[in-house]
C-alpha cells in the first residue's frame, strides 16, 4: 500500500516543478528591488494583450495559460531594459538577478535565453531598391521629398533616440524632407509620454503589435533603434541602426542644410 502511495505522489512532484498542462510558470527574484511591476508579453502568439509579474520584497511568481510552443516572451523591466526567452507549455522558467546588474541575469528552465549575440538577422532592404510597399509609409511620403523612417520603441533601451534624430533633421532640412517615426511600443501610455509634443512636425505611428506589426514583418525589421532614408521616388538611400554613421552621411550629401537664422541676420 505504500509503495502504490509512492508510486501516486511522485507524478504529482515531477509536475510541481514544471508549469503542468496548459500553462507555464515564471518565476524568480531580484535584488536591490522591493515592489514593481515588469511587463510581459509574447510577440510571436504565447498569449495576447500585456500582462504583468508583480514582484513583492523582491520575488514574484506567475502561472500564465499556454497552449504548445515553443513561444517568445519579452520581459520589459521599468528602466525599458528587455529580457527576451523562448518557452512552452509545462515549462517552469527560473529567473533570478540583480536590479543593478540586469545584464546579468540568470535564466532556468526556458528553451533559450535571446540576447543581441544570437539574434537571426535577416537582411531584406538593399540600397538602391525600392522599398517594399507599407500603407502607413506611402501615406506619409511627400512629394518631391526625402522621406526618414525611424523604428523604435520605448522597451528597448536608447531606442527612443530617433525621435531626437528626425527631429534635429527637419530642423537642420526643411521641407526637403517628410519623416515617419515607426514605435514598436505595446502600451499607449508610455508611448505618448515619450513622444510628447514633437510629432506634430512628422508623422507618427504605432499599432502596438511590437515585432507583430505587419509593416516591420513585410520589411524583415528586427532589430531597433533602425532607420531608413528614401529619395522621393521610394529607393532607399541609407539605412541602419546608426544614425552618425548610417544615415547622416547621406542626408549631407544629398540635401543642403537650411541657413539658421543667427546666420542670415
């Protein structure tokens, strides 16, 4: 009788280590960080919306329901910094670290850990072809103009950077150029905070589907900060995650710099 009494308790022990049947567990702790909030969410179909691990004196635990896999889930930490790993159903991810040492963190039990290194780039857009057509970006051309797209979110740290670069090119350009800035951001809120006022000089879009975005899969965009630049007819001129090195180069070749007003006095 005891040995059967085993023999029943045993699959229960094997799966309370696991997330069991229709679900994944994550859970895990962070020092030098008591009560916050991180965002969670897959962007390949593990679940929908945005959902949230609450950490309490520092450890959090979460079942979420899961069907198959493997899926994607992207961690999105207060300061915007990602922590992004592949899982599924039954999986029990163990994730533990410092909140000042966040590239540093230790992840257990997911199928993989994605970090920048291992990211599969796939390189679509070549200079001197026409961009592939997007709805948002041929509503936004101009005619006669350069056109600068920028991609970027506000979960992915200095990614936000680009609205700073569209902004001192229409200042340092004019009319000769028309700009589009292209969020990846999943939450409204954030999102407006973050572009403030300055969009009303260019365009600005997000449809808060992050790497789902019909736009960003059509143009093979996986990586962010990235910008592109046209010339009026839709080829691409220059394109990159670097705007110094990428971009400006061309936009001073190509366009001339309006005259400031200090200088025409």
């Amino acid at each position: 009788m005891r040995q059967l009494a085993y023999l029943t308790i045993l699959p229960l022990l094997f799966f309370s280590c696991r997330g069991g049947k229709g679900r994944i567990r994550i859970e895990g702790s962070f020092q030098n960080l008591n009560q916050v909030d991180f965002l969670i969410y897959s962007p390949n179909g593990g679940f929908e919306d945005i959902d949230t691990l609450h950490l309490l004196k520092g450890k959090f635990r979460k079942n979420i329901p899961l069907k198959g896999g493997p899926y994607t889930f992207t961690i999105i930490y207060p300061n915007f910094a990602t922590l992004s790993f592949v899982a599924s159903e039954g999986d029990n991810v163990r994730i533990d670290g410092d909140a000042l040492a966040l590239a540093d963190v230790l992840v257990q039990g997911a199928d993989s850990v994605i970090t920048l290194e291992n990211e599969v780039v796939e390189e679509r857009l070549k200079v001197g072809q026409r961009l592939p057509k997007v709805d948002i970006i041929e509503k936004s051309r101009r005619s006669g103009r350069y056109m600068l797209i920028g991609f970027w979110a506000n979960w992915r740290g200095g990614a936000s950077v680009v609205n700073t670069q569209i902004k001192r090119s229409i200042e340092d350009y004019g009319d000769q150029i028309c700009a589009l800035s292209y969020s990846l951001d999943i939450d409204q809120r954030i999102r407006q905070a973050a572009v403030g006022n300055d969009s009303t000089a260019w365009d600005s879009y997000c449809d808060y589907l992050a790497w789902d975005s019909p736009a960003v899969r059509t143009l093979g965009i996986n990586n962010i900060p990235y910008m592109i630049l046209l010339d009026p007819n839709g080829k691409i001129v220059a394109k990159g995650s670097n705007f110094r090195n990428d971009i400006e180069p061309s936009l001073q070749k190509k366009l001339k710099k309006k005259k400031k007003k200090e200088e025409q006095k």
